[in-house]
C-alpha cells in the first residue's frame, strides 16, 4: 500500500453522511502512513425507487477491496446495512465491523456469517484491519516504552 496504490475501502451508509460515517475518514485520516480511496458516496442518491438505490450501491462497493460496516445502521435501516453485507458476501469483499460509537449494544444476529472482522473504534485497530483484510498485509506492531532508571 502506498499513495499510488491506496486501499479502495467502501464505508456502509443509508444515503446519508451520518456522525459514525464521518468518524471512519477522521479515523482514517490520522492513522499513520495509511493511505485509502473512498468509494461511498452517500450523497449520490438516485431517483426511481429502491431498485435504483440498490444498483447504485452494487455500483459504489464493486471496486472495493474492503468494506467497513457501522453496526449503528442496524439500529435504523437494518435492510440497507443487511443488502450491503449480503452484496459483499456474495462477491467475496471483507467487511469489517465498527460498533455503536461510545455505547454498548449487541450485535443483531442478523450480521451473524456477514463479518470477517470486529475492532474497536481505534484508528490503529482500523488501518491495520483494513490492511490485513484488503491486502492481506501481516500488521504485527510492538509498542516500545521506555523507562528511565533514576
């Protein structure tokens, strides 16, 4: 991975830029030496009904080399988030797992056999999930803390 090949990530959304949406990219943003393309465009919603939306969506996640599934649009448009997941099931993408920001709530069994991987909402744990489930790429890092003897 590098700025010239970055990691063409696809983040679940329900046609809109919602609070844990944008937190993925800030996340994103300040992990070091990571670099990614946005395929999600929750903005570009199509007319003509459910079935435009969905092949729109089909269209955002058909380059993606991950996907990054908020367990927060469970909470409200559990189909969209599950037709996603069942879209990237289906053509052998990775999906990672963020859930709710800052409260603890269960993951619905319905997402059961959809998710490769869960982390926590770490930019670390998210750059290197992404990395490992997209390209494969061994992310083993070792913290080193120094100590001064007096």
């Amino acid at each position: 991975m590098s700025q010239r090949d970055p990691i063409r990530i696809y983040v679940t959304h329900a046609w809109e830029e919602s609070d844990d949406y944008l937190r993925v990219f800030e996340y994103l943003e300040s992990a070091r030496n990571f670099f990614y393309g946005n395929l999600a465009a929750p903005k570009r919603r199509p007319a003509g009904g459910p079935e435009a939306e969905r092949e729109e969506l089909r269209r955002q996640m058909a380059h993606a080399e991950v996907i990054i599934a908020l367990s927060s649009l469970a909470e409200t448009h559990l189909d969209q988030l599950l037709f996603q997941l069942n879209w990237a099931k289906s053509c052998n993408r990775p999906v990672i797992l963020l859930p709710c920001f800052g409260r603890e709530v269960p993951r619905p069994k319905a997402l059961e056999g959809l998710v490769h991987d869960t982390v926590a909402w770490d930019e670390r744990a998210l750059s290197d999930a992404a990395r490992r489930q997209a390209r494969h790429e061994d992310t083993a890092r070792w913290d080193t803390i120094e100590f001064k003897l007096d």
